[in-house]
C-alpha cells in the first residue's frame, strides 16, 4: 500500500529510490512485443504469408505497427491493446461443414474488394478472409470499435499478396 509510513525508524532515500523506481516502471510498461500465437502455413501459402508480411502498412486505422512475440513473417500486431493479424490459418470452424459451429450463412462483407467473414469475440471482433488461397485473420478489440475500421488499411495488401480462390 502507498501512503503513510507506519515506521519511521528507517528513512528512505527518495532521491535514490526515484531513480530506481522510474526505470523499473519503464521497463515493465515500455514494451512493445505482444504475444501472438503463430500459425504454420507451409508451401505455396508461406510463402503467400512472407509476401503480405513485407507489404502490410506500418499503421492501420491510426494505430502504429510493432513487434509480435514470437517474431514471425506469418504475424503482425497495431496498437496496445493489439490489433493482431495472423496468414495461414487454418479455415474457421464456422465455413467447416460438421463442426459444431458451422453456419452455411456467416456474416461476411466485402471492403476494398476484400471478402472477410465476420465473427463476434468476447471482447471485439474477429476478420477472417474468404474467397482466397490462405486464409488471413484479423482480432480487433472492442476498444477500437467500430472494429471494421481497420480492413480498408489491409485490403490492398491483401489483394497484393493473397491471390483470390479457393
């Protein structure tokens, strides 16, 4: 608890102890890695993953990019909490005939000749595109909503690198 010393035996050196303090809270607050699980595409959809990676936009819907923990080419992170992009994940449950989350009519939208399904999170949404040869999926905290705003800023890259198809 801060607040009142109950002891005054012992004086602290605030000149000290400020210093020490200030750098520990940096370290911990400062950092800029966000953990994000990473997919393992191999073959023709890695290398379609390595190619959207070098063209994904430094910032999407004002958020600005930084760096994913584990370091990969199949993932990306905006902003804190973090926007997180993953390619080469495997097709969502909800387009998989037999699961029990299968929807023959999920809810999809095209932005910027982009498809992306759209699925409700606790907390936010997540995008996942179809109609292309690897699948890409997108997690928006409910913080940045309307979470959509941030497809206009992938789509190109996406269309660039993710060739349309199934």
């Amino acid at each position: 608890m801060l607040g009142r010393v109950i002891s005054s035996r012992r004086r602290c050196r605030p000149i000290l102890a400020l210093p020490l303090l200030t750098a520990a809270f940096a370290a911990v607050s400062c950092s800029s890695s966000e953990d994000v699980a990473v997919p393992s595409p191999r073959g023709e959809a890695a290398r379609h993953c390595r190619a959207l990676h070098e063209e994904l936009p430094r910032t999407v819907d004002g958020l600005k990019r930084h760096s994913a923990e584990p370091v990969s080419d199949f993932t990306a992170v905006w902003g804190d909490p973090a926007v997180q992009l993953r390619c080469g994940v495997p097709k969502p449950d909800v387009l998989r005939h037999g699961s029990e989350h299968y929807n023959p009519n999920p809810e999809a939208a095209e932005v910027n000749g982009v498809r992306w399904l759209f699925e409700k999170q606790d907390d936010g949404y997540r995008f996942t595109t179809v109609l292309r040869k690897v699948y890409v999926e997108v997690t928006v905290p409910g913080k940045y909503a309307p979470e959509v705003n941030v497809l206009p800023d992938l789509a190109g890259a996406v269309k660039k690198t993710i060739p349309a198809g199934v």
